[in-house]
C-alpha cells in the first residue's frame, strides 16, 4: 500500500484547507463514508475544462437543479441544454456532455463505468477527465494532471524543461507520488495545492505543506516554473453580424452548425470570419452599420465583427434562418461573442 511521507503532509493539509464546491464531498464526509455522486464529478470536470471554477459554479448550480440526474440531462431538449451552457465557451463540450449523457443513461443503465479505460471510451472523456472521474469518484489510484499539478510538479522537482514537451516527465512525477490510500482526496489536494498556494504568480511557498521537499524552493527558482515553449502570435479574423427585427418584436436568427466554432449555438446571420470580408445580408432590407465593433478573443484568434442592424417587415422571408418570437427570445441563451452584438445594438 504505497501512502509516501509527502502524500501524508499533501492530505494532512487539504483535510484542514480543503475547498468548499457545490460538486465536492469534503474531506471529513468521505472519512464518515459519504461517497461522490459520478454525475456531479462528471459533470463539474467537463464544465472545468480550461475554465475557472469561480466561473463554472454557477453553471453547475443551474444545471444540476434543472437536470439533476444523469437521466434527466440525456432527455433534454439540446437547444435547451445549449442555452444554459451559453457564455461558458468552448461548445463542443456542451455537444458532447449530451452525448455522453445518453450513452450512460441509454446504453450503460444510467451507471457511470468505475475504472480509467471505461471512461475514456465515452464521448468527450479524454485521458485527463477520466483520471480525474475515476479517482475523484471511485478512489481509483490514477494520475491527475491539469495545468495546477503540472506546476506543482515542475517545481517540486525543479524541472526545467519547456511545456509542452515536458508533459510526460511531469505526469512520471505524478505518479510517483499518487498514492492508493484517498487516491480521490489527494487528487483534489493536488489540484487545491496548485491553484491556491503554489500559484502561478507568487507562490506562497512559507505556508505550503511541500515547502521541505520542494526543490525549486531550495533552489530560488520556483517562480521561474513552470517553462513554457513560447506562444505563437493569434491572427485576427474579421466579419459582419446582422440583427434583424421584425415589427412584432422577433429576431431573425440562426442556429450554428453542430460541428465547428460555436457548433449548435443560438446566433446573429452573418459572414463567414476570415482575412477579408464580403457584405452578404441574410435578406434585402435597409442595414444600417452601428459603426462599433464587437472584439473577442477564441483559443487559436482574434475576432473583430461589424454590427449591422435592420427593421424587417412583419412578412419577411426568414431565409436560411428562423424568427425568435419576442416571448421567447433569451440574450442568456446566446454565447458570449453573439450577446456582445446584441448588447452593442440594444444600446444603440
């Protein structure tokens, strides 16, 4: 039964600093025999993904009291699952929460699968997310590694090279110290280490729990550490948005494609985004430049769109879109890059 000294020191302090998470079983609950529900682990570590926790409680509170079982998610409606997750970016998981959902409630009786290899074979569970649900929830001795315990990793061993080619090493590291004692505890304290004490600017390494065995600590480079391989420079993309409004109040609108950015989203007609832009108006009307722009920032570029806005006649064609009756229409259901051109013309 591998439980290291330093696993010992890591949950000695997580059992007293633990965070407090609308998904989390606390230290002292899971010791009376309390257990994780595998739906609420699966579904905060989908919402985490390269998003802040402070960002997804909310999320996860909505949707666990308007879906709160594994069943009632894989029988929603997707435009309404992909309302409620709108402005938490990054879409596909949203198309692939749904997806997961009815594989587990259609195919597997609803049960989440309790090892690694189970999980990886569901849709939208990588090797990260299934580490972390099958420790987190099952107490399975797998290794969890996220941008916090990659950080932890690289300083505690004083380990120098770039990320991210040093993603194996680090996870090597990892491993060594996971132990099969609280496997779903350490993991958790893990994480909790790196994102309050051993952060990524001014680490507080007086008060951390591996201040003894840290070697960057010893070596006066921890704030050095991580390295990271210098990032490449984002391209700006450019394009055009039209919001139309028909005289009773509705708004001529689309639905994205399920595949690609913002897939399967609630959104404004507009242009394809690229270098250069043509004026394509989804109908004939008299459109009228809000001369602003909407900026936003993806993974991979910069976005800079147009606004352009038009009174549409009570019989207008909808075209290759739809009309949003004024009763239904929901700014909340749109992602955040649309709700910024709606937020620009409603001020107009």
């Amino acid at each position: 039964m591998r439980y290291s000294a330093d696993a010992q020191d890591l949950l000695a302090w997580y059992d007293r600093h633990a965070r407090v998470m609308p998904w989390r079983v606390s230290p002292t609950d899971r010791a009376a025999g309390i257990r994780p529900d595998p739906y609420a682990v699966w579904l905060s570590e989908v919402m985490l993904q390269q998003t802040t926790v402070a960002a997804v409680r909310d999320y996860f509170r909505r949707f666990t009291a308007r879906w709160p079982g594994i069943r009632d998610l894989a029988a929603a409606e997707d435009a309404e699952v992909m309302g409620e997750w709108a402005g938490l970016g990054y879409y596909a998981r949203a198309r692939n929460l749904l997806k997961c959902a009815r594989v587990v409630a259609n195919d597997l009786n609803g049960r989440f699968p309790d090892t690694y290899d189970g999980l990886l074979a569901l849709p939208g569970i990588g090797p990260y997310t299934a580490a972390a649900i099958s420790s987190i929830a099952f107490d399975r001795a797998e290794t969890v590694l996220d941008g916090n315990v990659e950080r932890v990793m690289a300083r505690l061993h004083d380990i120098h090279d770039p990320l991210p080619g040093s993603k194996p090493l680090l996870k090597e590291k990892a491993a060594a110290l996971t132990p099969s004692v609280r496997p779903g505890d350490y993991a958790q304290a893990v994480m909790d280490l790196g994102a309050t004490i051993c952060t990524p600017k001014s680490p507080a390494c007086g008060i951390c729990p591996w201040r003894d065995p840290c070697a960057a600590r010893a070596e006066g480079t921890a704030a050095d550490l991580p390295r990271k391989m210098p990032k490449k420079a984002k391209p700006t993309r450019y394009g055009i948005v039209y919001l139309g409004r028909r005289a009773d109040g509705a708004w001529l609108m689309e639905r994205r494609p399920d595949k690609g950015l913002l897939g399967g989203m609630l959104g404004w007609p507009g242009t394809d985004w690229g270098e250069h832009v043509a004026d394509t108006p989804p109908c004939p009307a008299n459109w009228q430049d809000l001369g602003t722009e909407v900026r936003h920032t993806f993974t991979h570029f910069h976005l800079i769109l147009t606004v352009k806005v038009a009174d549409l006649p009570l019989g207008q064609s909808a075209g290759n879109g739809f009309f949003v009756e004024k009763t239904d229409f929901r700014p909340s259901d749109l992602p955040t890059v649309m709700r910024k051109a709606f937020d620009l013309a409603r001020t107009a």
